[in-house]
C-alpha cells in the first residue's frame, strides 16, 4: 500500500488511516517483511557499487531505510502523510510528487524500487516511463504487483487498488516503457491456497453484510507471524533459484538498456 494516487472516492481520513496501519506494522508483520526481502535480494543480485535508489512510493519508509544502508536512496510519495511518516524514522531525501510526472532529471538513479505501487497509480504505463526515464543505461527496476484479476477482492477496493496483474501486460508495458525483463516470477507461491480461499470468503460476506470494503491484514499471534516470516524466508530462497509457477503476486527485474553502471 504504497505511493497513493488521489481517489475522488476515498478521503484523506482513509489513506491516513492505512498509513498509520502500515507504520505499525511494517517492521515487523510477516506480509511487510516478506516483501521488503524478495525485493532487496533482487536488488542485491544486481550487484550495483554504491548506487544512487529511488523508491518510487515509499508510503511509510520501511524499505526506504535499508535501501539508505545499501547506498544513497531518494524517496517518493504523492501522500503528505507518507512525507511525514517517513520523516519521522529520521530519513530524509524526500519529495512528494506524482509518480506519473517525477521532478527529477533523467538518468539520475541506478536502480528504482516499484514495490507494491503501480497498482494504486491510475495511468501505470506513465509510471513506468518515467521510472525508465530517471535510471541510467544499465540500471534495473525491481517491481512487485498484486497477481490474477480472479483475486480482485475487497482488499484491493480498500488500498485503493485500479488493478491486479498478469504476466503478459506486465511484460507489455515493461517493454514499450522501454525496459527488458530480466526476471519474472509469481510470489506468494506457497500461500497461494490460503489466498484463494480467504479472498473468495471476502467477497462472500461483502455481498451479504455489506458496508466499506476492508483488506486482508490479519492480526496474527507472535508466534505464528514467526513461522510465516520463516516460511517466506524458505519461498525466497527458492526464488531466488527458480521461477514460480503460480502466486498472489508478481516480481519483475527489468533493466535499461546499455551498459550496466
């Protein structure tokens, strides 16, 4: 839940609202950490010497404070609110803007980090352009997105999602934005049941209760919150590896073309 768009339907009070949530949890929920995880070691096989980052939507600064132990990162966000927080973890190098119009020259960074953003953002194409516009030849996006129309769900009505992916637009729009894929993968391979079924159980009781729509985010004991970080831990090691028939989500590396920095 990242880099937040203007919604005509949802006032600022709710994406405050999820912000907060998402600062609560981010250091230590085993969804937050899992993803932050995949998205480093992807960043890290890239083996980039002390590259210049820019997390394009950086919500509540999470990522963006171990991307500023890996070289000098930059963080973006349309919300006022994500400026904020994030400041308030004591990082700095921030700018709230679009990430549809970015104020920032061209091939200025040597990675850009797209995490669970694009599906918030109404015209991604545009995005992705100018996340290929700002990197240097060479330099690599690391994106993640929700996967499988099928998975549409009250979850995603609520963060505020205009879609969920599949791998053949996202190859699509990574090429004409003038990006090559390197890597792409389904994540969240081995939850993939589970997520059926919940989502499937979400929609069912919006139908018959009604109301505003909520997300998936289960309060889980400590000790089960553990498990599912080691049982992430265990899927990403086997991405690392392979790629991943099926999953919630999707994991791209694409790079610019040229040489690499």
């Amino acid at each position: 839940m990242r880099g937040w768009p203007w919604f005509p339907t949802r006032g600022p009070s709710m994406l405050d609202a999820h912000l907060t949530e998402m600062r609560e949890l981010e250091d230590h929920y085993w969804w937050f950490i899992a993803r932050r995880r995949v998205a480093l070691a992807l960043l890290d096989d890239a083996h980039l010497a002390a590259p210049k980052l820019l997390d394009a939507g950086c919500g509540a600064g999470a990522l963006l404070a171990e991307l500023s132990a890996r070289g000098r990162a930059v963080g973006v966000d349309l919300s006022p609110s994500a400026i904020a927080i994030t400041k308030d973890r004591g990082l700095g190098g921030l700018i709230q803007a679009d990430l549809q119009h970015l104020p920032i020259a061209r091939e200025a960074f040597d990675a850009v980090m797209l995490c669970d953003v694009l599906e918030h953002v109404l015209d991604d194409e545009q995005a992705l352009r100018e996340a290929a516009r700002v990197l240097r030849p060479g330099g690599i996006a690391v994106i993640t997105l929700p996967a499988l129309a099928f998975l549409w769900s009250t979850h995603d009505q609520a963060l505020g999602h205009h879609r969920r992916y599949h791998p053949s637009r996202v190859r699509r729009i990574v090429i004409d934005a003038g990006l090559t894929v390197e890597r792409m993968s389904f994540g969240l391979f081995l939850l993939f049941p589970v997520a059926v079924v919940l989502r499937g159980f979400q929609r069912l009781v919006h139908r018959r209760r009604g109301g505003p729509p909520q997300t998936g985010i289960i309060r889980v004991p400590a000790f089960l919150n553990c498990l599912l970080v080691r049982l992430m831990d265990l899927e990403n090691a086997l991405l690392h590896r392979l790629n991943l028939p099926i999953g919630v989500s999707l994991v791209v590396v694409a790079r610019k073309g040229g040489r690499p920095p």
